[in-house]
C-alpha cells in the first residue's frame, strides 16, 4: 500500500513517496504515475512555510476588512438618508396630503418585509393602491388565470385595477419609496442593496436567499437600473445575490449614479 513519510523540522530527510503493489491497485489499462523513491518532491524549511503564511490574508484581516466596508456603507447611508429627508420633506407632506386627499385610506402603506439576517421590518411606502387590495387582488387571481399565471410568475400585474389615478403617477416616478428614507437612517435599508421581499417569496429564492440575508435591502440597487419590473423575477433574484457577493462603497456610488436616469426614464414602473 501506498506510504507517504511525513514532514516536521525534527525530520529534514527528503520527502519519500513509495507506492507499494502498484500492480495491486491500477486498473488495467489505465496511466501509471511512477514516483521514484527517494525523489525529493518539494523540500520547504520552516522560514519558507512561515514567508509564504504571511502572504495569505487572515481570517482575521478578512474579519476586519469586512467591517471597514459595512461601516463605509452605512456612514453613506446615514448622510445620504439624512440629507434627502431634509431636502425632500416638503415634496413627501404634499404627496402624503395628495393621496389622503384623491382617495380614502391612510396616507402611508406599511407591510412587513424580510431584511439582514432574514429579521423582518415595516417598510413605509405611499399608498397607491385602494384600500382593500389584498380582498381585490385575491378575487382577480381566482377569477381571471392570465392574471393568475403573470402574478405567479412576477409576483407584479403590468395592468393593476386596484392602483389609484395618483399612485400609477407616484410609481412611475418612484415617488411613493420616498418613505423608506426613514428605514435607512433607522438602520431597516440601505441606499442600495435588493429589493426588500415579503416572506412570500423567500421559497423564490432558494439558495440564494441566504446571500440575499447577507446585506440590508435597498432603496435602490443593480434590479433597478437594470429595467425593475421589466426584468424576470429569476434574473432578479440573481441580480441580487450577485451584488450581495460584490457590495462595496464604490458599487453603491455606481449604482446611485444609473439611478436618475432609471428613474427619469420610467422603464418597468408599474
């Protein structure tokens, strides 16, 4: 059988490879590898092994070096959430007023979403849907199969009925996220990161999900600027395990930039 002699600083001789009975354990017909005995095959000094450790990142280093990131993207979300709700405050009283105004109902909508390390959180959102949509929607889906099968298969409607006249304008300007500037600065979102999912779609995720638990959900992020709703639901889930993955500053900043014309020319708002 086969002897392999270890290698430790108290034993210096070369490195043996024996293969004993070789005829015992080839199958017939198929390459032979001949290693000579007594052949050096590598011969490392403790200097060299301790020179070449050194080359490797640490765990630790890795630890810290992921740290540094999440604390860099989260002082960027802070100062941006903040800055936005001071600028942006008089613009959501006159929405929020607006949609108290055209239809009855609250002004906010707030539904539980799941967020970093799979813990839920209320997400605020303008309301732009009637007030009983959910009733609505579940006698849609049981009464009309087209719907049935583009819900199943987008968790979306391109032609929603149960959307106000002022909510089909608020998200086709994106307007009715505004909110969720207040889940950043609490710490529930990031400025960029994966759309926020109901427990629903957690089973749409599979593998996945547990890269999508890795990073706080976004106001915006790569689904965004790359076409929202126009995009599959698949390619989502795959958009967003990919920038859990990649995360950085300088990927946030990126994608804060492709957002204004995302959003100016309204592809997939609906």
């Amino acid at each position: 059988m086969p002897v392999l002699e270890s290698y430790s600083s108290g034993n210096r001789e070369p490195l043996k490879a024996i293969l004993a009975q070789q005829e015992s354990w080839s199958e017939p017909g198929s390459p032979r590898i001949s290693l000579q005995p007594h052949t050096v095959i590598a011969k490392f000094t403790p200097e060299v092994l301790i020179a070449t450790s050194r080359k490797l990142p640490s765990r630790k280093a890795a630890q810290e070096a992921n740290i540094q990131s999440d604390w860099a993207v989260r002082s960027f979300d802070i100062f941006v959430s903040l800055v936005a709700i001071v600028l942006l405050l008089p613009l959501m009283i006159v929405v929020f007023l607006l949609v108290k105004a055209t239809s009855s109902g609250p002004g906010l909508f707030c539904q539980q979403r799941v967020g970093r390390d799979g813990q839920l959180f209320p997400c605020l959102k303008f309301r732009t849907m009637v007030p009983d949509a959910q009733q609505q929607l579940e006698r849609l889906l049981a009464e009309a199969e087209e719907a049935r099968l583009e819900w199943e298969r987008d968790q979306k409607l391109r032609y929603d009925p149960r959307v106000t006249a002022i909510g089909e304008f608020l998200r086709k300007t994106s307007l009715d996220e505004l909110p969720q500037l207040f889940n950043v600065l609490i710490g529930h979102m990031s400025i960029v990161g994966p759309r926020p999912i109901v427990q629903g779609e957690i089973v749409r995720y599979g593998s996945r999900f547990a890269a999508y638990c890795t990073v706080r959900p976004g106001l915006t992020g790569l689904w965004q600027v790359s076409g929202r709703n126009d995009v599959s639901y698949a390619r989502r889930v795959r958009l967003d395990s990919f920038y859990a993955r990649r995360q950085s500053l300088a990927l946030n900043v990126s994608i804060c930039f492709q957002t204004v014309p995302a959003i100016l020319s309204s592809r997939g708002c609906y």
